[in-house]
C-alpha cells in the first residue's frame, strides 16, 4: 500500500499539494470505491471544499491515477488504478460493495464471442463487470 503518493502525483505533470496526497491516501485506506462526498466528510477539517475534490477526482482520472467505477448509484464513484485486476458485488439494500477477482479466464472467452458478433471492432480495450444482489445480513431482514 502506498503511503506517500508525492512521486506519483508530480510524475504526472501535478503540483504536490497536501491536499491531493490527502485525497490518494484516503483511497489508499480504504480499499473502495469512494465519492467525493465521502473524501469531504472525511477532510471536513482540511479546509477544502467539494468543487476543489470533484475537480481533483477528475484530473486524476483523466492522467490514469484514478478509474470511475459505475455502481448504479446517484454520485460518481473512484478508486485507484493498480494491477489488481477486480470487480463488484453490490448489495442492492444496504448498497454495501464487496471485491472479487477471477474474471480473466471467463472474459477471455466472452470478449472472443464479442468480436465474433460484432464486426464493428477490431478488439476491446478493457471491461467492466459489476454484480447486483442481496447480501446475507440484508437478505435475514
């Protein structure tokens, strides 16, 4: 786990601010997809303000420091780019978001079958898979 992110952020074309390592750490920490309401909850005593993280979230995406993850939820969801290739399973009550791996082998296959019904691409560049469904704490309610 990274805990200084300063040479990423200056390796790509950034100024080193406090508060954007404040803001990588918080992704570092929690291991989630975070929105930006939560990362000013959490720097609530920083001094920062929604439309500084909302312009922060975006500049790191577009340099690949940050990927939107689309949890079918109202607010635009982040995490960190790495080389852990994951998915999710999102609880459709309590809106909880758990990991999983393992997808490599099976979107192989599907990515193949893709090309193959569509002639319109010549490949795919990446993927998203995302699962929906009910946790067993909510599901006992």
């Amino acid at each position: 786990m990274i805990k200084d992110f300063s040479y990423l952020i200056k390796d790509k074309g950034f100024k080193v601010t406090q508060i954007r390592k404040d803001i990588l750490g918080i992704f570092s920490n929690d291991c989630k997809p975070i929105n930006a309401e939560y990362i000013y909850k959490v720097l609530k005593n920083k001094k920062t303000n929604l439309v500084t993280i909302y312009r922060t979230l975006v500049s790191f995406e577009k340099e690949g420091i940050l990927k939107r993850v689309d949890l079918h939820k109202e607010s635009v969801y982040y995490e960190l780019v790495d080389d852990h290739h994951h998915h999710h399973i999102i609880c459709l009550y309590c809106k909880k978001v758990y990991n999983f791996n393992g997808c490599k082998e099976d979107s192989d296959l599907l990515i193949s079958k893709a090309l193959k019904q569509n002639k319109d691409f010549n490949s795919i560049s990446h993927h998203s898979f995302d699962l929906f469904g009910i946790c067993k704490k909510c599901s006992k309610k």
